[in-house]
C-alpha cells in the first residue's frame, strides 16, 4: 500500500486589482508641517460646509465634499491610506474611471 501524498494548499486567487495600484500615491517630498495643517483644517471645513449644503436644498454639497478629502489626502498620511483601503472595494470600471479623472487633474502625482 502506498502512503498518502501530502495535499497541496489551494493555490491562492490572484488579486484583480493589484494592478491598478493606489489612487493617491504617497508623496514624493512631505510638506511643510503648516501647509499640512493649513491643508487638514480647509479639508475637514469644506467637508463640514459641503455636508450642510447637502441638506439644504438650494446648492449641491458634493463638490465641496470631494475637494475637501482631497485637501485632507494631501494632508495626512492616516486620511491617505483610509481613502487607499476604501477605494479597494469598489468595482474596477470605478477605480478606472477615478484613476483617470486623477491623473486629468494631477491629484495622482
């Protein structure tokens, strides 16, 4: 009788989305730490005015919702990775889509 081979670990699903890499790349040289507060509070008041605007029915919020995390990217190293791991999940066509609005306005660079 012949021993039994040892069972093979199922090989492990290769990740779709490691190619596309993140939508906001660390930066190449860190700011200054006042631009990045000055940055940080602008990002965290749009964000605040853009959610009031939202309930109000007379202007839409949503732009100043996205500038304002935009400005806090720019900011944060903890903001940046939060937007990186979120981005993760939604679908491909999606990340595509934000990778290029990204890269036609330089948010990617």
């Amino acid at each position: 009788m012949s021993p039994n081979p040892k069972p093979t670990p199922p090989a492990e699903a290769p990740d779709r989305n490691a190619d596309l890499g993140e939508l906001f790349p660390p930066p190449a040289h860190p700011a200054a730490a006042v631009r990045r507060a000055f940055m940080g509070t602008l990002g965290v008041l749009c964000i605040v005015v853009g959610i009031v605007l939202g309930i109000l029915p007379i202007v839409p919020g949503f732009p100043l919702i996205a500038v304002g995390v935009i400005l806090l990217v720019g900011s944060s190293e903890p903001s940046r990775r939060f937007v990186n791991r979120s981005e993760r999940w939604l679908p491909r066509s999606m990340r595509r889509m934000l990778r290029r609005i990204a890269r036609t306005c330089s948010f990617g660079r």
